[in-house]
C-alpha cells in the first residue's frame, strides 16, 4: 500500500495532539482540590510524576520503540496514555491519591513518552526534503494539545464531573491515538518525494547529506551529542521557568493585572505552538545551528533586558520570544540530531536528548523558587539565567563551527574520491 506522506504528517499530530492535551492539568487542579478535599500539593505530585516520566521514559523506552517500528510503539502509548486518564476517574471516583498518582502520574507519565518519540523518526524519514518541517508539524500538535483540551476538560467537568471527564477524555485521546498509529508506518529504503526525485532526474545532487550515521552509542561518545544536550538543557529550564512564574511575575515587575496576565499566559500558549512549527520550518533554510545562535541571542539580550523593562507591553513581547525559542528548541532538536548522527537509531537518540525534558521540568521551577525565596525578588533570576544562556550561546557558536569545519572536510574528501573514480 502506497502511504501518503502528509497523511503520516496528520497521523503523528493526532499522537501528539492527545499526549499533550496533558498540558492543560492546571484546569483540573481546583476542581480536584475543591471537590476531593486533596492539598493542592498532592494534587501537583501526579502532574511532577508524569512529566518526570515522559521524559525519562523516552529515553528508556527508545530503543524499544525502534526494534517495534512506529505502529506498536504508537498503540502501545495509546493504552498507557488512555488507560492513565481514565484511571485518574476511577481515582477519583474511589477517592485515592496514591491510585491518582499511579494512573495519571505514572501510566500517563509512560504513555507520553513513548508516544512521543514514536512518529518522529518516521516521520523524518518520510520528509527527507523538510526535516525541519516534518519535526515542527509533529511537536505543534504537543504544543496545542492543551489549547484545545483545557476548554473542553473544564466544560465536561460542569457538566458531567470530574471522573466522567477523565472517562470521556481518556477514551478520546486512545481512539485519536490509535487512529494514528494504525497508518504511520515508515518508507521504503532510499524513499524520495516527487520534488526529490524530479531533481534528481536532471542531475541534481538532492540528498542531504548527514554528517554521520552512528548508533546511539556511538553518539552518546561524542561531543557533539552533549553539545547539543547542553543547549536544549537550558533552552528547555529557562523556557518551562518563565511558563511556570510568567503570571505572579509580570504582575510583580510591571503591574499587570490579574487578568491580563492571565491573557498573556493564554497567548504564551499560542507562541509556544507556533514557535515549535515557525522555527523548525526556518531551520529547514537557514540550518539547524543558525537556529540555536538565534535563540541564545535573543534569550541572552531578552534576560538583560527584562530587569530594566517598565512598560508591560514591551516587557510580554519579550516573554513570548522566549516562550517561542523554547517550543522551537523541542522541534529542531530531532530535526538536528538526525543531521548529525543520521536516521539509524534516531528514535533512540532523540530519546537520551530527551532527558533534558525532565530535568528542565524540575530545575526551571526549582531555581526559579529558591531564588525568589533568598531575594525577594524575580530580578536577580534573569541575571542567572542571563549567564546559563550566554554558556549556551558560547556552546551554539562552536558546535555551529565545528559543523561547518567537519561539512567542509567531508565535502573535499568526497570530491577527492569522485576525482579519483574518473581517473
């Protein structure tokens, strides 16, 4: 059967677009809080569990999900993913946290992660021509998931209840899920779009060339692997930093109100998405290590600046550029490993980089918390996240070099061989 690639496309944003209907927790904590009677901290422990997971569980999982193929990974993220949000009703309908924590902490937890790097290296591969691309549509559908489940979660839960919702949801997310995966599948070896093949039929030298093609293990051994893990470490804290203190943030420096912040965390939402497509589609033209210089340098001068920003328009727009290179960090990091040690074990690779997910998820907050606690303060936060980034710009412009120096010897030596075979 001839699969359409823009299909495959749709495919992986259904798997995406349900795990990360996950991000829209914060509509369930009152309602929980208030009904149940749980602290808000245990309410919080299930979201921590499952983030924690995800990310660890992608890089756990990752070669398994490569020996399955895209279809079983995919069905299995459906059934921990779906299982976990309809566990949580049944939690909650039997009034036990520690069920909670299991179902949507854990299972939920699984299911993202593995449901997460499933389509991407398929999905790569079925666009060749637009890796970046193929990255950006995948993760936007991460990024919007919780745009469209947080109306329709706080909705249900009017109308119906909190475990009914969770029921209703869950089974949703499953079908949506399964649906994907029962046509994702990968290309045929050496698979080229008709754009590809057109150019290649007058001569054209069409195919992108990585830089190399190793095994996880190989990769994990070189620098540019924890180059790049170094990178989107901090691109994701300092991203999920300013996600999670944005609101009792502006409202502290520049005097936003409660519901203007409130908005502008609503449009954070938006430029997180978009971010994740614009920037990966970008990349596709300019480079992937052009993009990171570009995101370290518009942190590093947006976290100088924020200190001094008075006005409150001035000083969103600012927030939303850093909310942007945080979701485009997520697209163009697939897209940027598969350049550097190629498609063979992609999945497996984009998972070890993913542990930076986790990590970033617990240190953002963590650092930013402490750091108000001993100052009183959220300046001297930018200060400090001022100098982790400009580490990381430092970081983006040597591996950007080291890139083009390897290209380059690559390059010669390949003409040299060309050279060679005609004589």
């Amino acid at each position: 059967m001839n699969k359409n690639r823009w299909l495959i496309a749709l495919s992986a944003i259904a798997i995406h677009l349900s795990i990360g209907g996950a991000y829209a927790y914060s509509v369930y904590k009152l309602p929980i809080v208030t009904e149940m009677g749980w602290s808000e901290t245990k309410v919080t422990v299930a979201f921590t569990i499952m983030m924690g997971l995800a990310g660890f569980s992608a890089a756990l999982f990752g070669s398994l999900v490569e020996k399955m193929g895209p279809r079983k990974s995919a069905m299995v993220a459906a059934v921990l993913f779906g299982a976990g949000q309809a566990g949580a009703g049944v939690a909650i309908s039997m009034d036990s946290v520690t069920l909670y924590w299991l179902t949507y902490g854990v299972l939920s937890g699984l299911g993202m992660g593995i449901g997460y790097i499933a389509p991407v290296s398929t999905l790569v591969k079925w666009f060749p021509d637009r890796r970046g691309l193929a990255t950006g549509m995948a993760v936007l559908g991460f990024g919007s998931g919780a745009l469209i489940t947080a109306p329709v979660a706080a909705n249900l839960m009017e109308a119906v209840g909190i475990s009914t919702t969770y029921f209703i949801l869950g089974a949703s997310y499953f079908t949506l899920m399964i649906l994907g995966a029962l046509y994702i599948a990968p290309p045929k070896p050496g698979y080229m779009p008709a754009n590809m093949k057109a150019a290649a039929d007058k001569g054209k030298d069409v195919v992108k060339k990585d830089l190399a093609v190793m095994t996880a293990r190989e990769a994990v051994k070189t620098k540019h692997f924890w180059m790049l893990w170094s990178m989107h470490l901090v691109n994701v804290t300092a991203g999920i930093m300013m996600i999670s203190v944005a609101s009792p943030m502006a409202q502290e420096i520049v005097g936003l109100s409660v519901a203007g912040a409130a908005a502008m965390v609503g449009i954070m939402g938006l430029f997180n998405g978009g971010g994740r497509l614009i920037w990966a589609a970008v990349s596709d033209y300019i480079g992937r290590s052009n993009v990171f210089v570009i995101f370290f340098t518009i942190q590093l001068i947006t976290f100088i600046v924020l200190p001094h920003t008075t006005n409150a328009i001035i000083f969103q727009a600012l927030i939303f550029l850093v909310v942007s290179c945080y979701g485009g960090g997520f697209s163009n990091l697939p897209a940027f490993a598969s350049d550097l040690f190629g498609t063979k074990q992609l999945g497996v690779i984009h998972g070890y980089l993913l542990t930076t997910w986790s990590l970033g998820g617990v240190f953002g907050p963590l650092l930013v918390s402490a750091i108000k606690n001993a100052y009183g303060s959220y300046i001297p936060v930018f200060y400090v996240f001022a100098g982790l980034i400009a580490i990381s710009f430092i970081i983006s412009i040597t591996l950007r070099a080291d890139v083009r120096k390897r290209t380059a010897l690559k390059a010669a030596s390949q003409n040299v061989g060309d050279v060679s075979a005609t004589q």
